[in-house]
C-alpha cells in the first residue's frame, strides 16, 4: 500500500526496494509490458492517466512510481479502492468503461498495451495472470481492513504494509531486537490515507497522535513517519 516510499536507513541496515507486486510474499515476480512493445508515458505526482467512465481499450503496467485507483460517489465521497507500485497491473476492463479513476501519487511511468496485443498473445494473458493473483490477494487483505478492523488496527495494518518483509505469517521477527526501526515517506496527504482506510481524517490524525503519544512511532515531518519498534506496531494490527 504506501503510496509510500521507503527512506534508506542506515540505522536499521534497511535498503529502498521497490513495492510491486513482486515484494508481496509469494507473489509472482512483477510482469514487464515492455518485452511485449508496450507503449510508455510520463506523469507527475496528482496526474490523471485514465478518468472513470474512460473507454476501456487498453491495460496498464506501473513501470515506476505510485498510483491509486478510486471511485466518486454521487455526494462527493470518495474510496480508493487500491494502490499500485511498480509491477502493478491495472485498467484491466469488465465492460465497455473504466470502473474508476487512476490518478499518480508520485512521479510515475506507465507502460500499455491495446488489448487486441493481450487477446492475441499467450505470453502476455499468462504474465498477466500471475500477476493478478498476487494483487487479489492484497485485495482480500483491504476487504478484511474495511470490514472488520478498528481505526487503530486499520493505521497499524496501513504503516505494515510500508515494511513489507515484516508482518506476514513467514515474518522471523527483526534481526536486531534492540534497534527494530524503519522510516518510511508518505507521499499520501492524510485526507487520501482516511479514503484508502474508509476513516475520516480527523480519526486518521487521532490516531497517529495516539501512536506518537505512547511512542510506538515518531512523526519527523508531515510525510516522514518513523516506525520506533516494528513490532509494536505489527502488534496493534489485528493479525495476533
């Protein structure tokens, strides 16, 4: 999920890595549009690349970046419904129109391919697939979220998946019990966290404030959050 960006940590001895779908355990690695002549554009942070309601001509690959899919209600409302990183398949339609908007969070390429290339092409239809089966899974995780899980365990679970090696049911813990730390880069506003963990924002800010009260994380910056023992926060999840 994290719209997010993992800082280097010399601390920690944690490294960047990028979130794809590859970065999910068991997931498939991420598919690659551009060994099929996938066509690529640019966009910059809070840049529309399809609208709701769009055609549904095409499919799309993150190449780089972050982007979050979401829908509008009549009133204004909004729910994202799911966040991308790089490896990330989206666009792939179930009519004649695109069932929501897709808009970047950060810098971003994407890379598409008509879909008459998918119909005509074994390779791509099958690279398409394992990549969706990892993404469904994260997708059944977001429903648990909406569902059943307080606000607290819906922050806790939102800050777990910006550290994606720890938290799952294969996680062996932290390497250094003494300095289990991770700093991670928001690059959510808090009003698109609230959207994303069906919370409003006043919730998503008091709740962080009782985080940072009891000192299970620090709050650096308005976009900088650091996790002060991983697994105090992975605690508070639901998952145990």
């Amino acid at each position: 999920m994290a719209y997010l960006e993992r800082n280097p940590d010399t601390t920690s001895g944690y490294r960047t890595q990028a979130m794809g779908a590859s970065a999910r355990p068991g997931a498939a690695p991420a598919a690659s549009f551009d060994a099929f002549g996938a066509k690529s554009a640019q966009y910059k942070p809070h840049e529309v690349v399809f609208y709701e309601g769009d055609p549904a001509d095409r499919i799309f690959e993150v190449a780089r970046g972050t982007i979050m899919l979401f829908k509008l209600l009549p009133d204004g409302r909004r729910q994202v419904v799911e966040v991308l990183r790089t490896g990330d398949i989206f666009g792939i339609p179930n009519g004649d129109e695109q069932d929501c908007t897709a808009e970047t969070l950060t810098d971003a390429r994407v890379n598409m391919l008509d879909l008459t290339q998918v119909e005509g092409s074994p390779a791509i239809q099958r690279q398409l697939t394992r990549c969706l089966v990892a993404q469904m899974q994260s997708l059944h995780e977001h429903a648990v979220l909406l569902g059943r899980k307080s606000a607290t365990e819906r922050v806790a679970s939102f800050l777990m998946h910006l550290v994606p090696d720890r938290g799952t049911n294969a996680c062996a813990g932290p390497v250094d019990e003494s300095n289990d730390t991770r700093q991670v880069k928001l690059h959510m506003t808090r009003q698109e966290i609230a959207d994303y963990l069906g919370l409003t924002i006043e919730t998503v800010s008091r709740v962080i404030s009782d985080l940072k009260r009891r000192g299970v994380i620090s709050v650096e910056r308005n976009d900088e959050i650091r996790l002060n023992k991983v697994c105090a926060v992975c605690q508070l999840t639901g998952r145990h």
